[in-house]
C-alpha cells in the first residue's frame, strides 16, 4: 500500500468513510436512538467503531481488488482505524449519555436502581488497557517499518540523520495524535461526571428544603445511577412518609376534637380533664354526658396500646356511648351494651378497653360508679383531709359480651370534695433514673391546691408530671379529669 500516492490513499480512505458516515445518518436512529436512555451510550460505541472498522476494511478489499495489494498489507490501516474507531466511539458514547442525561432531566425521568451495573472502575481499566495496547501497536507497526525503511536507505550520513529525523516526528505526531484523542475523552468524561454531581446535589438541595416534587434522572449504569435510584427510593419513601405524618396530624386534630372542648358548666360541680397522647394518635379519651334527672356522666377510658389503631378504636367505643346515653337509664346498662358492641367489634384482634364510669347525682347528693378493668378514682375529703379509693371489680370491655358489670355507690360528700379520674400513663410516667411518678405526688398536689379550681389542680397536675419525666420522651397516654364537688 505503500506504493499508492497520497493522493490516492486519501481518496479511497476518504470515500470510504464518506460512505460510512452516509450510513451512520441512516442507521443511528434505528439502531441507537430506539433503545432504551441506558442502552445507548454502549449502542452507540459499538456503532462508531464497526462503522470505523467497516470503513478500514472496505478500503482493504478495495486496494486489494483494483490494485492487487495483499490483505495483509491492510492490517496498519485497519489497526488505526480500530484505534479511530475506540476513541471516537468513546467520545460519542459519552456524547449519547449527556444527551440522555439531559432527556431525562428534562422528561423528569424517575426509575429504580439499574438492574445491570458496570462499575466506573471497570470501565477506567478497560480503556486504559485498550489506550495502552493500541499505543504499543501503533509504535509497533511505526517502528517496525521505519527501521525497515532505515535499514535498506542508502547514502550518506547526513541521508541517515535525516530519516532519523523524519521517523521521530512521525513518532511525536503519532503520540500527540493519541494524547490529544485521550485528553479529550477525559474532557468528555468531566463534563458527564459535572452533569452528574450538579443534578445529584440539585435534588439533595430540594430535599433538604424539603421540596420532595423531583426525582434525580436514572441515566447511567454506573454508580451514579445506582445512586441516583436509591435517592429516589428515599424521596418517594419521604414522600410517603410525609403523606403518613399528615394524614396522623389530621388524625390527631379529628381526635381532640371529639374530647370536650371546654369545662362543662355544671350546677353540681367544677370540672376539669386533659389528654396528652405520646404519639400522634392515642386511645385515651373522657368525655362529659348530661343525664336525665340533672345528672351527670363523666367517662375515663383507655384502649390496650397507643396509635393510630388505638385512636379508631376508641372512636368507635364513644360512637357506641353517644348512642347508649341518648336512651340512658342506668350506668350498667349502658355500660353493658357498649361491652356488647365492643366485644363483636374487636374481640378477634385482641384488643380492649379499660374504662371508668362515674355518675354525679347532685339532688341526692350520690355518687355512683363502675369500673371495668381500669384505675380506681381517687377521692379526696377536705373536712377529714382524708383519701380514699372508688374501687370496684370488673372486666375491661371487649373480652367478653355477656359480662354484668357491677355498680357502686357513695353517699354525701363535703362540700370541696376531689375526685381524680386519670388513666394508668399519669402514675407510671418514669424520669430520666427509670422511677416511676406514682400515686404519693398526686395526693400531695391535691391537698396542696385543694382550695384551687379544677383546672388549677389539672394544670399543677401536669406541670409536675411534666418536671418529673424531664427529657425523657412520653412513653404512654397520660388522661386526668379533676372533678371539685360542690
């Protein structure tokens, strides 16, 4: 090949990839552009360089059926334009994957983690080893032929220092040549690596303002896209998480609203009542009931755990005495038919219910109450200055349907007379050692406010709870009602 002319070896290199490139326009949508964001960088690679080998060796089967050159005498040619054809299918590949990144960008592309990886670190070692070999077969053939060359020129030695001149520039242009060709890949490469980092940080950003509306685009095979779809696994897991929080904020908000909003007016008494939930949600709940015969109904009741299930729970165990007090007659009655519907609603999940039921009877001066399974009241003489316990037996509700609850009663009372009505959260609140509060504090606070209001027992209540318990986190619903009788 060498006996060609330039200016016929240009030209058949030139046609042939003039008809390479005429192909490459005909065939890169159908064969790149339809495969998927992640397929076409290694598409496109592939495409460059069979186009470039394509091109080499049509002008190989060209010169060796016009001009009768061996096929052998092809192989320099053909080696540079696989050297060709790597780098500039290295650089159209990373090309392509801008392009993708950007498409994606632009489509807000948001996908799972690539099934296939390919290691960054895989992909450096397979292009330096390739850069080292194609350098070293280069300089090969280059050397090979030029010693060659030397060895048959003859003349003087200025002849011979003049061939040794010309082999090294041609070994300085070749090297400048693949040099340039590797510092522009590694320009390439930067600028997909910066495309990379700024939408990564971009979205971080967003998150971190918490703006969860945008998905970093999964365009890669590599560690950015695994990245980059394990942070939109994260985004949507926050996206679901805040969905959660609001959803039990407005679960919380729907709740306090079915406890009493304000102190019940009274003629017979001063009343006073407080939930606080350790979560959003809890299955605390006290409630006010007028009564036939100017009486009065007030309920402490406590559904087993805490939470969201709780709260629904609870929900439905007030349905069920808002219905029973529209017909009242008698607390065991009502009390009874709410242990019915209870037990049919959530006997199979395990669930239960504590409650206390206290009924106020100011024209007999009676108290009358019924307890299921939950704390005894505390009930405080002033006269005497004397404590007592409104104990009783029974069984929480929702185990089972036909059992009898039992009521109790008490007889007169002095006037400023305290009663406390609370759930088991209030005694068993722990401090920062582990100690629990107990039921010594509350004796002491009540005999210390007993001339106070009920609400300003209630609040001297929880602020001493609150001290007690410090910084350690709530770890149960704590309900308190203070009745002051009259």
């Amino acid at each position: 090949m060498e006996t060609l002319s330039p200016v016929t070896l240009g030209t058949t290199i030139g046609v042939a990839f003039a008809l390479a490139y005429i192909l490459r326009a005909l065939l890169e949508r159908p064969l790149v552009l339809s495969l998927p964001l992640e397929e076409r960088p290694r598409r496109q690679f592939l495409f460059e360089l069979t186009l470039c080998l394509a091109a080499g060796s049509s002008v190989g089967l060209f010169n060796f059926y016009v001009h009768h050159f061996y096929l052998v005498s092809g192989l320099s040619l053909l080696s540079g334009c696989l050297v060709v054809g790597f780098f500039l299918g290295l650089d159209m590949a990373l090309a392509r994957e801008r392009d993708g990144i950007r498409e994606a960008l632009e489509n807000r592309r948001d996908v799972l983690p690539p099934r296939q990886y390919y290691p960054m670190t895989r992909r450096f070692s397979v292009v330096a080893f390739c850069s080292s070999l194609f350098v070293c077969i280069i300089l090969a053939l280059v050397i090979s032929r030029d010693f060659a060359w030397m060895a048959q020129a003859q003349g003087s030695a200025a002849s011979l220092k003049e061939a040794e001149r010309t082999v090294m520039i041609e070994v300085v242009f070749i090297m400048t040549v693949l040099l340039g060709m590797v510092v522009n890949l590694i320009i390439s490469y930067s600028r997909n690596l910066k495309l990379l980092f700024n939408n990564e940080t971009r979205i971080l950003e967003n998150v971190s303002r918490g703006d969860l509306s945008r998905m970093v685009p999964v365009a890669t095979r590599d560690e950015f896209g695994v990245i980059a779809g394990h942070t939109n696994t994260m985004i949507k897991g926050l996206r679901h998480r805040t969905e959660l929080l609001q959803a039990l904020k407005l679960a919380d908000e729907v709740q306090k609203s079915l406890l009493p909003r304000r102190v019940t007016d009274f003629e017979g008494a001063d009343i006073a009542g407080a939930s606080r939930y350790c979560t959003e949600a809890g299955g605390d709940y006290y409630d006010y009931f007028r009564l036939p015969g100017g009486r009065l109904g007030i309920v402490v009741a406590d559904v087993s755990g805490h939470g969201v299930s709780s709260a629904l729970h609870m929900a439905t165990a007030r349905a069920h005495l808002l219905s029973g007090v529209e017909a009242y007659t008698d607390g065991t009655h009502l009390i009874q038919a709410v242990n019915r519907f209870l037990t049919r609603d959530i006997q199979e999940s395990g669930w239960f219910i504590t409650l206390f039921w206290l009924e106020i009877d100011p024209e007999r001066h009676r108290l009358t109450w019924i307890r299921a399974g939950h704390e005894a009241a505390l009930f405080y003489d002033p006269l005497q200055d004397r404590f007592d316990h409104l104990e009783g037996e029974g069984m929480a509700l929702g185990v089972a349907s036909d059992h009898r609850c039992q009521a109790y009663e008490k007889h007169g009372w002095a006037a400023g007379s305290i009663v406390l009505m609370g759930t088991d959260g209030l005694p068993e609140t722990r401090n920062p050692n582990g100690k629990m509060y107990g039921n010594a504090p509350l004796r002491q606070i009540i005999r210390a406010q007993r001339a106070q209001s009920a609400t300003a027992i209630k609040d001297a209540i929880l602020q001493s709870v609150d001290a007690y318990r410090a910084d350690r986190p709530q770890e149960d619903d704590t309900t308190l009602v203070v009745i002051k009788l009259k």
